[in-house]
C-alpha cells in the first residue's frame, strides 16, 4: 500500500478549506440572498481568518498566509454581497 | 509597546475560525432553514476540515487536531440541519 506524504494532507486540507468559499460566493450571487447565512459566523470568521494571516507572516508560513489571504478575500466578497442584496431588498 | 506572543495570534486564530460556525448553527436551528448556505461550501468543507484532522493527527499537533475536530462536529450539525429543514419543506 503506498503511504501518503504527511504534506499531502496538509495542502488538501488548504485547498479544499479555501476554496469551500467559491461555491457559496457564486450561490448567493445567483441567488441574490444571503439572509440565511449568519452575519455573526462571517465577522467572527473574518476575524480569525485575519489572525492567521498575521501568524501566517509572523512564522513565515508562505502556504498559511496565501491560504488565508484567498479566504480572507472570498469570504469579504460574501459579507459585501450578502449586505448588499439585503440592503437592495428594502 | 508590548510585543504580542506569536502563539496569541495563532491561538485567536483558532478559535474564532472554529467557533465562527457555532452562530450559523443557533441561526439555522431558530429560523429553521439555510436554504442560502451552499451545500457544495458545506461538503467541500468538510472534507477539507477531514484532511487536516488527518495531518494534525500525522504531524501530532494538538491544536490542529481540536481545533479541526470542533469544526468538523459543528459543520457536521449545520449540514444534517440544513438537509433535515430541507426535506420537511417538502
């Protein structure tokens, strides 16, 4: 049986953690709502997500710091929209 | 000016981005739906979740480790809420 490299693991898990938030960001922008998703998960989200960027620089962890930076931006990209079609629905 | 521990940022980190999932669980219990929230982000995320127990379990770190099984318990309950909510609309 082939024995996996630990680091595979390790960049699976990023991938799949980051990219996760590209489905969710093309769903709400078809469907232009949000309402569902949770605010509070999304700032607190965002929030720690900016917390391991900073920890992602302060170790210089090259694969930390682009994973969160591409979190950090897509999940930005569905708190703006989510504000933006709840607000166009007023 | 105080100099904050590296390890302050790596522990904010984690534990915003794993309690982040605990409000978007409370929302879809109370308002019972999360038609908005993507399935595809949910399973994606998981599985992404999944690889890095996997390499915390590989690399023997237990932050990693509780962190990812936290995050794994409370998107689970969000994914089985979402498909239970769902299927009762039907």
């Amino acid at each position: 049986m082939i024995e996996f490299n630990v680091e595979f693991f390790g960049y699976s898990a990023a991938i799949l953690t980051t990219l996760a938030f590209l489905p969710q960001l093309i769903k709400t922008i078809k469907t232009k709502t949000a309402d569902d998703v949770s605010l509070i998960t999304l700032i607190m989200f965002l929030a720690g997500v900016g917390f391991w960027i900073i920890y992602g620089i302060k170790i210089s962890s090259l694969p930390i710091l682009t994973a969160n930076l591409i979190t950090f931006f897509l999940n930005t990209l569905i708190l703006v929209s989510k504000i933006y079609f709840s607000n166009k629905k007023l």
